[in-house]
C-alpha cells in the first residue's frame, strides 16, 4: 500500500494517496510500521474524503513525543525525556519539506494527527508552530502532569482551524491517580479551546485505551476532513 517512503535519522515516512492532487495532507506519528497502513486503509473504508497521509514511524515514543520531563507513571514504566521540541524541529524543518516535495501539488490543508502519546503532542504542537492547521488527537494522553494547565495558558502559536479529541470511557477508569485523569483533562481542554473560539469535536468511544485504535484515529481523521469548522 505504500506508494512511496523516506529516512530520516532512523525515523521511517511512508506515503499513501499521494496521487490525489491539492488534497489535505495528514501528518500521523505512529506507533509501528503497519498502523499508519491499517489507519489509512480504515479512512479509506470508512468513506473518509480524498487525502494524503505521511505516517511516521521509528519514533523514540515515550522521549518524541513527551513535552518535557517526567518520571515514570506506571509500575515498570519507562520515564518521558521529553524531547517534544526537537522532534517537532525535525518534522517541521526537515520531514515535512521532503514530503511536501513529494506531492503533485500544494496540499489544501495540513494536519496533525495521533493515538495515545502522539495525540498529546499533535496538541502540544499547536502551541509551538503554525504549521498545522487541524489537529487530530484520539485518546492522547492528556493526563500527562501539567499538561492541561499548560495548554490552558499558552496562547497558540497558530489557532487550528478545528481540532478533534476523543478518550474512551472507560479510560479513566484505573486505580493510577495520573492515568485516571484523563477524561476530566480532556474534556476540559475541550472546553477552555471552544472558549478561546477553536472549533472543537469531542467524541466518547467505548472501550479503554487499547480498544480499536486504529479506527478511532480514522474517525478523528475523518472528521477534522469533513467538517473542519462545524
């Protein structure tokens, strides 16, 4: 299904729909090889509109994607380096370019998407760069400690057009005092983001973290494709 891939610095790119010309693209950081293949093909089944994704996988997950420092949360967890920053550098300076190469045309939109880890920093990403225009963030881990007093007092560096979270509820349902913060945060940025006049989706799947990944992910792609400001 790839129609083309990339490396850069160990990190994989892969490509898919890149013939449909002018369309969005979508910027997935992936947990593996194989999901940003099977997030596409689902968008694909579910009637999602014309796009590009660039899936990126290779990622250092818990140090890429983690906005700063922070010990482990679990019992055999590993810590977060917080390396957000410089992985942003490297996907806004030198992967996106290479990607936006590779297409027939100027893409309508850009966006940034992601599962778990990687949909607390496609919001993290928000306040950092204007490079993305929609963001997409299923079941982020947005009970990460301090950042929902972050994002609801840094201004965005470029306001999305829209932004789409979702979180299963049964979630927060774990005797983990950080991990069971993760409804509550979410639905209070969503609410602090609509204040601020960002059009926002907040969808509750059921289910926990773990269940069915890659079909919420593609029904947050969808929906910040098809409705972008509703």
């Amino acid at each position: 299904m790839d129609e083309a891939e990339f490396f850069i610095d160990s990190k994989k790119i892969s490509l898919f729909g890149i013939e449909k010309k002018a369309s969005p693209l979508v910027v997935l950081n992936s947990y593996g090889e194989e999901s940003g293949a099977r997030v596409y093909a689902e968008c694909i089944s579910s009637g999602c509109p014309p796009f590009t994704l660039a899936s990126i996988s290779g990622l250092d997950w818990a140090g890429d994607l983690s906005p700063w420092k922070n010990p482990p949360v679990q019992k055999n967890g590993g810590e977060f380096s917080g390396n957000a920053d410089s992985y942003l550098e490297l996907l806004t300076g030198r992967m996106l370019p290479l990607v936006l190469d590779s297409l027939l045309d100027r893409p309508e939109c850009i966006c940034l998407a992601g599962y778990s880890l990687a949909g607390l920093f496609a919001l993290y990403a928000a306040f950092r760069t204007d490079a993305f225009s929609r963001i997409a963030s299923a079941s982020g881990s947005l009970w990460f400690p301090g950042f929902a007093v972050f994002a609801e007092n840094t201004p965005f560096y470029g306001k999305p057009d829209s932004v789409y979270l979702s979180v299963g509820d049964a979630e927060s349902r774990t005797r983990n005092e950080i991990l069971s913060t993760v409804r509550e945060n979410t639905e209070r940025l969503c609410s602090s983001f609509r204040d601020r006049g960002v059009s926002v989706t907040l969808e509750i799947n059921r289910g926990n973290h773990f269940t069915d990944p890659e079909i919420r992910m593609a029904k947050g792609i969808r929906r910040i494709l098809e409705n972008p400001n509703r």
